[in-house]
C-alpha cells in the first residue's frame, strides 16, 4: 500500500516495470513468428486489466463489487486458458490433459469461490 491515499505502490510500480521489460524483451525475441508475438501482447494486456480490475475491486465498496469481481474472474480465467493452450501441446498427451484438467479447476474453483461460497 501506498503511504499517501490514492497513488501507486512503489512494489507495484517496480512489479508492472518488471512485466513490462519482460514482455519487451519476449515480443523482442518472437519477431518472425506472428502468433508468438500476438500472444506476448494479449497476455501483456489481460494482466494490465487485471491489475486494473483488482485494484477496482479492492477499492470498491462492498455492494458495488459485483462487475470489478466478474472482470477479475474473467481475466484470470483467460490467462489461465492462454498459458494451458501454449503449455499443453508441449507435453506427453497425459501430462498435457492434466495441464487442462488444472486450468478447469482453477476457473472453477475461482468462480465457486468468488460468486458461489457466499451465498
């Protein structure tokens, strides 16, 4: 937490630099293949938001939580979906549904547990 109300943390200033030099560097080293370089910019862009929708989420008021908690899911579930779709295929097809079977419990368990455990 910041120490002056509304401003950025300096961890989260030092975390969003990290991310955004790392995704320089891989959309750097994808040139030459369309989809690698496509991926880096959407994956880059889906945590921005959920940076974002987080941080909305954080600061709303208990009753008004409902669309910055469906975006939080939503995005956390596209990003686990993106990064089973480049994992899976690289591993034995065993390993490969697990990694699936993973991605599915964790949408699942972020969606029982952010609009279903409360009720």
């Amino acid at each position: 937490m910041d120490h002056h109300g509304d401003g950025v943390s300096l961890l989260t200033k030092l975390g969003v630099g990290a991310l955004t030099c790392n995704s320089v560097f891989a959309a750097y080293r994808s040139r030459g293949d369309p989809g690698t370089l496509a991926f880096v910019l959407a994956a880059y862009a889906a945590l921005l938001l959920l940076l974002h929708s987080l941080r909305r989420f954080e600061r709303a008021p208990p009753a008004d939580r409902g669309r910055a908690k469906a975006e939080v899911w939503a995005l956390s579930t596209l990003l686990t979906v993106m990064f089973a779709s480049r994992v899976a295929p690289l591993m034995p097809p065993t390993v490969g549904v697990a990694v699936w079977a993973m991605a599915a419990a964790t949408a699942g368990g972020g969606f029982w547990a952010f609009f279903l455990s409360h009720r």
